[in-house]
C-alpha cells in the first residue's frame, strides 16, 4: 500500500498542480476500463447507465438502480450465503477410509470430480476479477461480481476442506488439469477466452471487442457454469441419492444452487448487452457461439468416458452426451439461439433438485440461520 501513495505524491510532484492531479486521480477511479469520463457533477440518470463502454455515469455510484435483475441476484446470493466447514464429513470419511466402503470406479469418478472443480472454480473466479469486472461499466453488475468472485472462492475453499477432510493429496487434485487430459481439455477450452480478453489491445470499444467479450460470457457462464459444472453435479449428487458421501453431496447441493444464480446472472447479462448492443449480435458471432457449445459438449462428453469408462452408480457415456445435448439446448434458447440437439434429459431428478434447491427446507436451517443472525440486536 505504501507504494500507492508514493506513486499519488510523485504524481502531483511530477504535474506540480494539486488540483489538475486530483481531478485525474479521481477521474481514473470513475473511469470505466476504456478510459470513459463521466461527468462527476451531473446526478445520475438511471436511463444512461450501461453495461458496457457507459460514459455517462460515475460506476461508483449504486443508485439509482437500472437493472433490477443484478440486484436481485446479488441480493438471492447473499441469502445463501454458506461455509464449507459447516458441512460435516465424518460418515464421508468413515466411508473413504474403509477399503470396502467403494470400489475402485466409484473413487475414480469422485477424484476426478474434485480434480476438475477444485481448480475449475479458481478459474471462474479469476475470470471475473481479472477479465471481466473492468470491463463491466455497471454499479449494480459490479456488485454482483464481487459477490460472485467471493462464493467462487467459497467453492474453492470447499475442495481444500473435502482434501483435507478424506486425507487425499492436495497435489494431485489440484494439479489434475495438467494430469488428466479431459480435465486439461476443458480448462484450456475457456482460458483461450479469459486470454482473449486480457490480450494487451484489448478493448470494448470496436463491435469485434464486443464480440469477445460475449464468447467470454458465453464460455464462462454458459459453458463452464452453466454446462460442464452440471455433469460433474450429476455425478457427485448420484451418491448422494444413495446415502453415500453425502457430505460432498450435501457441498455439492449449496454449489448448484450458487451456480444456478449465477448462469441466471451470466444469461440477464449477456441478452443484456446484445439489447443494448444490437449491431454485434450478427450471424458470424451466433455461428462462434454454436460453435463454442458444440465443442464443449464434446470436451464433456469425453470427460464422462474419462470420469466412468465402465460405467457407475448407472450412469455411462452415453446417458451423459444425452444430458449435456440437453442442457446445452436449453442455454442456447436462453441466449436467443436454436436448440440443435433435441435429445431428452435422461436424468429428470435433476430438474427436481434444481427446482427443490429454490425451496426454503430443501437445506438443512443454516441459511435460514445467517439471515436473522445478520439482524443486529441492539440492547440498552
Ligand atoms: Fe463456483
Ligand atoms: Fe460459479
């Protein structure tokens, strides 16, 4: 932090005039990632704000509110707030532990679980931080980001405490998507999209800048979160339907009900910006992005023969290429697009939990519990 205000002092030094330097360090702070001014002393009209390239509007200012969806998922966020800790894992560990508690396949599929989303969610959250929020010249989007990158650092934390918990090696989770070739695949898949975006020149200036910036949207939220994060839910809460490692099950139940949120948030956004955008919203950008999703639906699949070559707990490749066909034509309808698969949800449990995981009892009564206990009492 020194640094930063040694840097403020040798500017002002350097331009020799206090307020010319205050006027720059404040308008580098309101400034969306384009360099946009805003007029700092103009109240702000809800009508100007902007998702993205906004240059009528301090984005330090929340209200007054123009998206209403980002504060009411920013706001269902922290309604759910939970910790990893909180879930106990002695029956999980009581069956690890036991070398007849599961056979081999069954502890391949979980390993490869944890390897992929141990680090998966890293890169969700990296993405967020590091590619996107600049970009977003939004207040209230940016709020709900900076929930976001926090839960994904709750997911994260989660693998540590799941590592920890089954006495399994750190290294060898999460250096999985160096190890395995499925997991490497799918990882590589969207950090060519979070480079695409940090590339130096960069900008959302042109339509084509645009453009990225949507296939990152799309590969982040539709994809990575919105498609491949559901398989691997299949996959873990098919035990917990069985009564085994329900621990993880019930982690992996508070992370699909975060997620679900979050491709809600990623679908508003993006059909946001193409409204606001109408003119990069062209065939070449609809064929990338059918594209993106048919690739990825192939990464998964692959995943799954890597994840249950023999088939486990009943579930096989082939029911999982069904089921990704599945989802990803219901996100494709979601952003506007054709479905082109029409294969059938072979796992219809699924849309159970998800549409349970909206009810208030379907988790035990901790979340209930952080809402009133973020009540202040105050005594005397
Ligand atoms: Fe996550
Ligand atoms: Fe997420």
């Amino acid at each position: 932090m020194p640094l930063v205000f040694e840097d403020v002092e040798n500017h002002v030094q350097h331009n020799g005039n206090d307020h010319s330097s205050a006027n720059e360090i404040s308008s580098a702070l309101c400034c969306g990632a384009n360099g946009e001014s805003y007029n700092l002393g103009k109240r702000i009209d809800p009508e100007d704000k902007r998702l993205l390239n906004c240059r009528q509007v301090d984005v330090n200012q929340l209200m007054p509110l123009k998206y209403e969806w980002a504060w009411e998922h920013y706001l269902n966020g922290c309604a759910n707030h939970w910790m990893p800790t909180e879930v106990p894992m002695q029956r999980d560990i009581e069956l690890w532990k036991n070398p007849h508690g599961l056979n081999e396949a069954e502890r391949q599929v979980i390993l490869r679980n944890l390897g992929f989303f141990s680090t998966g969610e890293s890169l969700v959250g990296n993405n967020i931080v590091l590619a996107i929020f600049k970009h977003i010249t939004n207040s209230e989007a940016r709020q709900y980001l900076l929930r976001q990158a926090f839960e994904e650092a709750i997911h994260t934390h989660t693998f540590h405490y799941i590592v920890e918990s089954l006495g399994l090696d750190g290294r060898e989770v999460f250096n999985m998507y160096h190890e395995v070739a499925s997991i490497e695949g799918k990882d590589k898949f969207v950090m060519a999209l979070t480079e695409d975006v940090l590339a130096p020149n960069f900008s959302t200036q042109s339509a084509e800048g645009m453009k990225k910036f949507v296939k990152n949207l799309v590969g982040f939220y539709v994809i990575m979160e919105g498609i491949f994060f559901y398989s691997g839910f299949v996959m873990i809460l098919s035990f917990h339907r069985q009564n085994r490692m329900t621990g993880i099950g019930e982690q992996f139940q508070y992370i699909l009900r975060d997620e679900t949120i979050h491709l809600n948030f990623g679908i508003d956004l993006i059909n946001t910006i193409k409204l606001e955008n109408p003119e990069i919203w062209t065939p070449d950008l609809q064929q990338d992005i059918y594209d993106l999703i048919q690739e990825a639906v192939e990464y998964e699949v692959l995943y799954a023969r890597d994840c249950l070559p023999d088939g486990v707990l009943g579930l096989n490749e082939g029911l999982f290429r069904e089921y990704v066909q599945f989802i990803a034509d219901r996100r494709l309808e979601r952003i506007g697009l054709q479905a082109v698969y029409g294969s059938k949800n072979p796992f219809p449990w699924m849309s159970e939990t998800i549409d349970m995981a909206k009810e208030k009892n379907f988790f035990e009564t901790r979340v209930t519990d952080y809402q009133s206990a973020g009540t202040l009492q105050w005594e005397d």
